[in-house]
C-alpha cells in the first residue's frame, strides 16, 4: 500500500479518540494526528465532507454481526453528495473496561452496534445491568473516565489506555469473526483504473409495476456481473416506498458493469451513483 501524506489531507471521523473509525484512520493514513478531526456522530462526519470542512471521512456501514449501520446509508442516499473512495475492513475486538478498582458495575454503556455484538456475554455475565447507548464506543470510555460512578464502558484496548481505564474482560464479543465495514467518503470519486473494485449505487424504483425488481436484477445477471449486497431503505416518501442499495463486484470501469449500471438507471424512477472504489483490510 503506498503511503498517504495525512499531513496535506484532513480526515473527518468518528470519534472522540479511542474509536475503531480513529484506528482506521490511524493505521491507513499513517499521519500525524493533528489532520484528523473527530465528529460526534456518523452523520455529521458525512456532512461535514459534504460541506467541505474535511477532504474525506471515516464512517461504518456494516458489521459481520449486527448488520447495516443504517444512518450512513440514509444519509449517503438522502442529504450528501459523495462518493466512496475506500472500502476499510477492520476485525472488531471489544473489551469490557472501567475505572481502576471497580467494585460494582450497575451500568454498562457504549454504541449500539458494540452492545448489540456482545449481547450474549452480557446476558451471561451482567444479566442485571442496565446497558445505556451512547454516540461511539470511545464515548462511553469517556463518559466512565469523567466520573460515572459504578459504571463500565465496552471499547477498545486503545480507548482504555487514552482515558486511564482498566480492561476488565477482553475479546467479548459474541463471535470471533466480528469484523465491520468502513468506508471512506469524499466529493471526488475514486480511480480504480489499476485495482480490484467495488462499486455502490442507490435507486427507488415502480414497485407498484409487478416485477419491477426482478428486471433490474436481470440486468445485472445477463451481463455476468455478480452482487455482492443488495439492501431496501425506505424512500422517506411514505410508507411501503423503498429505496434500494446494490453492491457491485467490479468497477465503472468495466465495460459489462457500466452496461448493466445504465440499464439500471434508465429504469429507475431516481438513481446515484455512489462510486467504484478499492478495498483494503485493516489488521
């Protein structure tokens, strides 16, 4: 992978420090710290691309366990034009952590992907507890830091060490193969002349017309070209209106994916383009 000048590219992320969106844009970009700045929630990180207050940001989009993270997709669909320059895959290793000498835990906070992809742990070890979501899982290692009492944060082993907290229990997330998506935004779409792509687009089509999907699908099917996701969100005009997210294996680039790309289009009441882009993983 070639080296990426942080120093010259400020980079959007979830934060505050300590998240899994900083450790991407930590290991990725190998910079220095002050070009990165940290949003409070995922959809202001994408905004703030949008607004050109960042050059790219780094949001989730999907875990191997608990699924979609569905405000990204609703708000790349709805109230941001930008494209998708990298696909990030990183594994997710989530600890229990908390103020040194701890005895009692009556809260357990953080995400709520990071609750969700530890449930059964925490139904085993702290059936009891109250479990309380918060904006990113570093923001529960500060929350506990700043003071709450009898409280517990899950985050990462990085997070534990920024905000003085002990790991208390390592690894408790509910499957070993937990791993999360990323994607890195930008207003300029990506070159994928020379690398391995996917592409990403977003169209509502007649789902009053019987079939009206099954066409689209066929498109891509008789031109060879593979789907690796294909989600439904709503359109946000009325209820049973759908807007739909396909996943495509391959790039713009490529002669049959362009084609079947078009013919979608062309039969979609709205469509956008969300780009072609590389993929990484993160260790």
């Amino acid at each position: 992978m070639a080296e990426i000048n942080a120093v010259q590219k400020k980079v959007g992320y979830l934060g505050p420090r300590g998240t899994f969106s900083e450790e991407i844009a930590l290991s990725f970009y190998r910079g220095v710290e002050g070009s990165f700045t940290p949003y409070h929630s995922i959809s202001s990180v994408i905004m703030a691309v949008d607004a050109g207050e960042v050059i790219e940001g780094i949001v989730p989009v999907e875990n191997s366990l608990e699924g979609t993270v569905n405000v990204t997709l609703d708000t790349l669909a709805h109230e941001a034009n930008l494209f998708i320059v990298k696909e990030m895959v990183k594994p997710i290793r989530h600890n229990l952590i908390a103020k040194p000498d701890t005895k009692h835990i009556n809260v357990i906070c953080s995400h709520a992907q990071a609750l969700a992809q530890c449930r059964h742990f925490l139904d085993q070890h702290y059936p009891n507890t109250e479990r309380i979501e918060v904006e990113s899982t570093a923001a529960a290692a500060y929350k506990v830091a700043s003071g709450a009492k009898n409280y517990a944060a899950i985050g990462s082993v990085r997070s534990a060490e920024i905000y003085g907290l002990e790991v208390l229990d390592q690894n408790i997330q509910d499957n070993p193969n937990n791993v999360t998506r990323f994607l890195v935004l930008s207003k300029a779409p990506a070159n994928t002349s020379e690398c391995k792509a996917k592409t990403s687009i977003v169209c509502q089509i007649n789902g009053e017309k019987a079939g009206a999907l099954y066409n689209i699908l066929g498109e891509f099917a008789k031109r060879n070209v593979n789907l690796t996701k294909i989600e439904s969100r709503p359109s946000r005009g009325g209820i049973g209106v759908y807007v739909f997210f396909f996943d495509i294996e391959g790039s713009w680039e490529d002669e049959n994916v362009a084609a079947a790309i078009n013919a979608v289009k062309a039969g979609s009441i709205w469509f956008k383009n969300l780009g072609s882009y590389p993929i990484h993983t993160v260790e």
